[in-house]
C-alpha cells in the first residue's frame, strides 16, 4: 500500500479549496445576498430597471431609522434618508415591515420624524408595483406569501 499521494490529486485538491474560500469570502464580504428561487431574479448589488419585472428579494442585515407613516391609507415605515445607503435597492424610501413583534409595533406606533426607531432588518423584497417588504427575522420563504 503506497501511502504516497499522487502531486496531480493534491494540486487539485489545493486549487479546489482556495476556489470555495475566495467565493465564500466574495459573497459573504457584502451586507445583502440575493436570495435564488423559480420566482426570483438573482441579481448582485442594486435594483436595475428591465422589460420584464421580477420580484427580487435581498438577505443581510443592516439596523436603520424609521418612523410611521400613513400613504393613500395604509401604513408604512419611512426610512430615514442617512440610513437609505444601508438598504439593497437605492430607491426604497419606505416599506412595510412584515414580521413585528407586539413590542416593536408600539414603538413603531409612537415613533415620528423627530422620534425614529432603530430597526435591525434582515431581509428586503422589492416588487413590481412598488412595493416594498421588510422582515426582521428572515427565513427562506418568508416573502413567498406575498408573491401574486
């Protein structure tokens, strides 16, 4: 039994290994990743505008300001304007947060412009007519619901 290994297998092995870790640094080295699904465009970085929309939903953290809002009847959360580089799509000025805690909702319900709520998000949907969803606990599939 030869205990030797053969150079070829052990140079593949090493380009192998150094190939997984430079891509799980480059995707682990951004706040949010695009999540992979049938109904969901992967696509890196921001929003980009095409003929056909997708529904695209983002993954990462980033903790934010924002205050209640009421537009055209429903409520909303605005996202204060130093805070908006943090989100994954540059246009997002406000979204509906789908997964608050009771606790979080009366905070929310006594916040304003003047008095903002820090808010840890985790997850970020963006869909074809505008709106946008938010999660603070995210979990695969968590927009699907929302999904028409």
């Amino acid at each position: 039994m030869n205990r030797k290994i053969n150079t070829r297998l052990s140079i593949s092995i090493i380009v192998i290994l150094a190939f997984l870790a430079g891509a799980y640094a480059l995707t682990k080295g951004h706040n949010f990743n695009v999540e992979n699904s049938e109904q969901m465009l992967a696509m890196g970085g921001s929003l980009q505008k095409s003929k056909t929309c997708k529904v695209r939903a983002f993954k990462g953290l980033a903790e934010i300001s924002v205050w209640q809002i009421t537009k055209d009847g429903k409520t909303f959360l605005q996202v204060d304007k130093k805070d908006a580089h943090k989100l994954p799509v540059n246009d997002a000025a406000d979204f509906k947060l789908i997964d608050p805690t009771p606790e979080l909702e009366k905070e929310i319900s006594d916040s304003s412009e003047k008095n903002p709520v820090k808010l840890s998000i985790s997850g970020f949907a963006t869909f074809c007519d505008g709106t946008n969803l938010a999660c603070a606990s995210y979990k695969d599939g968590i927009f699907r619901p929302f999904i028409n």
